[in-house]
C-alpha cells in the first residue's frame, strides 16, 4: 500500500504539489504541538500557584474563599476557552476540585446567588466542574491505555526510548533534517566521506526516478517543513514569551530590591538619627559591628521623623518588617511561577526568620504597655542626643530582654542570600 502510494506520487503530474500539501500539513501539525506543550506547561503552573497559595481551603475564612472563588473563576475561563489543558486539569486536580466543589464551594455559590444582581455568578466554573464530574474514559479506551503502558514498561528499553524521544526530539529531528538534506543534495560527497565505505551507501544520493528518490524527496519536504515550523514556532511563541519573562524578572527583581532597602534603612536611620554611627550598615555589618552598634541603640528611646511626627525606632522597623510581609505575600502570589526553588526557599527562610519574629515580639510588648507615648521633653531635646529617663517596661522586660543582636545577625545573612539569589 505504501508503495502504492509512493508510485502514486511518482507517477501523477500533481506530485510537486502532493509534496507540498504533505509538508505543510506536517509544519502545521509540528507547530500546533508546540503550542499544545506550551499550553501543557501553562496549566501546571497556575494549578501549582494556586495550590501554594491555598494548600487547605476548607480552613480559609469568607474573604479568603471570596479570593479563591475569584481565581478559580478566572481560571475555569481559561479552561473553557482552551488557553489552559483541560487533560491536565483532570489528571493533576480532579479528585481536589470535586472535593471542594461538594464541601463548601456549591453552598457558598448558592449563597452568592441568593443576590439577583449574582445570579449568574460563578458560571463558567460550573461549566468546568460539570465537565470534570461528567467526564469518564470507557472501559476499552482504559483497558488500550494500559495495555500500550505496560508494553511500553514491560522492557527498560522501550522506556528509555520513551524518555530520550520525548526529552530531545527537536535535537533528534534536527540531526535527522541533516541527514536527509546531505543525502538529498546534489552535490558532490567530500573526497574523504567517499572513502569510507558506510558513508558511501548512506550518504550517497539515490538515482532519480526510483522510489527510493521519491520517499527521500518526500521526507526533504516534511524536514524543511520541520525547521521551517521550528523557526515559525520560536517567533511568535518562544522569543514572545522569553521578552514576557525577562519583563517578568524584572519586576521581580525590583519587589527584591524593596525587600532588601527595608532590612537595611530602618536600622541605617536608627543609627544615624543622632550622628553616632552614620556608617552602619547591616547589609555588610560583622558580630562586632552590630555588638557595638547596640551599645549605643535602644529602639525604645532613639526617635526618627517620619510623616511628619516622631516615632521610636522600633516601630520604624516594625513598619518595615509589615512592608517586607506584604512584599513576599506578593511575590508568591503574583510571580510564584517564574520563581526558581533557590527564591523561594529564602523567602520562606526570610518570612519565618528570627530577625522577623524578634522584632515583632519586641514591638507587640512596647505595644501591649502603652510604651508608644513620646514625652514633650524628648521632642526638644531630640537633636542634642538625649535620651529620655522612662522606666523599662513591666516585670523589668527590655530591649536586652529579647534576641535583638542574634535577630540583626539573622538578617544580615538573610539580606546576602537574598542578594544572591535574585541576582541584585
């Protein structure tokens, strides 16, 4: 049959533009898969994003779910209009949805839509979840499923063969397009290729008007196609998205550089604000350097103007400490999936440091004694470097009494990793 075909060709007066059609249909088919894989990939990392952001949601309160609602909507869109995999939806997620859909989801959908202004709330992720709950493989196609599974694990080989096609085909179908158009041209073989006998049979191009001639012209077309919807195919969807993820980056590293100013300033203006230590910086500070530093600092007693009325140190750094919370915040929701593990790994370190966790419980003490109260006496003197004589706080508890110097150490080395990691 095949030869068949191949006469068919051979002989029919169309055969250029049979050829042409079939190389066509192959670049499209090359093309459609790239985007197939790319729209693969897209899937997994917003499942993965909102799976981080919401690893339990039947403990998350109304606004939370409210959120989650929303995202889930967006996503379902996307779904239904096939920007994301629906396959890959059902195989990584189906069992979770469904399970949140019949825990909470469908009660609170109802409620949304007790408003009439919401009847129509939340269609498009019904629409999805009906597919997911509707959607069931025959027991043949499952049965063929795991048939090709297991002839395909029943030798390492086979399984190899899977993984090295699957991890290198563009390599594989490049060195083969390479083979093909040597062998295709017209072009004299080198006098040193000529000479080894393998590459004489290989390479040597077939007589014209054979069928050997008409599959290689066949297979010259589907390879120039091949590098052609390569080519097409790392225009408009690879350079695209590397222009997207440099922008991306870019943000990124701009949210990485606003963490980075609020470990260092706070305790920089701290220092400076009375002119004893205008050179500390935590960002290259040793032990010693921040030993002596708190010899001479007490967040409760050193004032900073800020917004135009003074404040103690501490609630400078606790104003800051708030800020770096509502930075990583943002960066797992919004960048999660442009984050590499190094990234992630430091701002979970960062977020449950000591440097964060001091300083808090530091601040919620001043807090719960009403320490916040700046004497008038303080205010006049504030640039002739006194400090003002209140009592420690309740039980004798002080700024001595928490880790400070182990917390400043802490984020000194937090604020080099950090550093390091988004490439600052």
């Amino acid at each position: 049959m095949i030869q068949e075909f191949f006469r068919y060709i051979k002989n029919s007066d169309n055969a250029e533009v049979i050829v042409a059609v079939i190389a066509l249909v192959a670049s499209v088919i090359v093309f459609l898969w790239g985007l197939y894989h790319q729209r693969k990939l897209d899937t997994l990392n917003k499942l993965t994003e909102l799976r981080t952001k919401y690893p339990n949601s039947d403990e998350l309160d109304e606004k939370g779910r409210e959120n989650y609602l929303r995202e889930l909507e967006f996503f379902a869109t996307g779904v239904n209009t096939y920007i994301y995999s629906y396959k890959i939806v059902k195989k990584m997620s189906r069992t979770r949805l469904k399970s949140q859909y019949n825990n909470w989801i469908y009660g609170t959908i109802q409620k949304i839509r007790g408003n009439d202004n919401n009847k129509d709330a939340y269609k498009e992720y019904e629409r999805m979840m009906e597919r997911l709950k509707n959607s069931s493989e025959s027991k043949l196609i499952r049965r063929m499923k795991l048939n090709i599974q297991f002839c395909i694990q029943k030798t390492d080989t086979g399984q190899k063969f899977i993984k090295i096609l699957g991890k290198y085909w563009i390599l594989i179908g490049l060195v083969a397009t390479l083979i093909i158009k040597i062998i295709f041209s017209p072009a004299p073989m080198m006098e040193w290729l000529s000479k080894i006998e393998f590459c004489n049979k290989i390479l040597l191009r077939p007589a014209e008007k054979t069928l050997y001639f008409e599959v290689l012209s066949l297979l010259d077309a589907v390879a120039t196609s091949f590098v052609a919807s390569l080519v097409f195919y790392g225009l408009n969807v690879v350079l695209p998205s590397r222009e997207k993820n440099k922008q991306i980056q870019g943000e990124i590293q701009d949210i990485a550089t606003r963490i980075l100013d609020e470990i260092r300033k706070p305790h920089a203006r701290c220092a400076n604000e009375y002119h004893k230590q205008p050179q500390f910086n935590i960002a290259v500070a040793s032990e010693e350097d921040i030993k002596l530093f708190l010899q001479t600092m007490n967040y409760e007693k050193e004032l900073c103007y800020e917004k135009d009325e003074f404040v103690e140190g501490i609630e400078l750094v606790h104003t800051s400490i708030q800020r770096i919370e509502e930075y990583i915040r943002e960066l797992r929701r919004v960048y999660l999936s442009s984050l590499n593990s190094e990234q992630l790994n430091i701002l979970r370190d960062l977020q449950n440091s000591l440097y964060i966790e001091e300083f808090k419980r530091y601040y919620q003490h001043l807090h719960s004694i009403n320490r916040f109260s700046v004497p008038e006496r303080v205010l006049k003197e504030k640039y002739k470097n006194y400090k003002d004589e209140k009592p420690d706080g309740e039980g004798g508890i002080n700024q001595d009494s928490f880790e400070i110097e182990q917390a400043l150490y802490d984020a000194s080395i937090l604020y080099k990793r950090l550093k390091e990691a988004f490439k600052i």
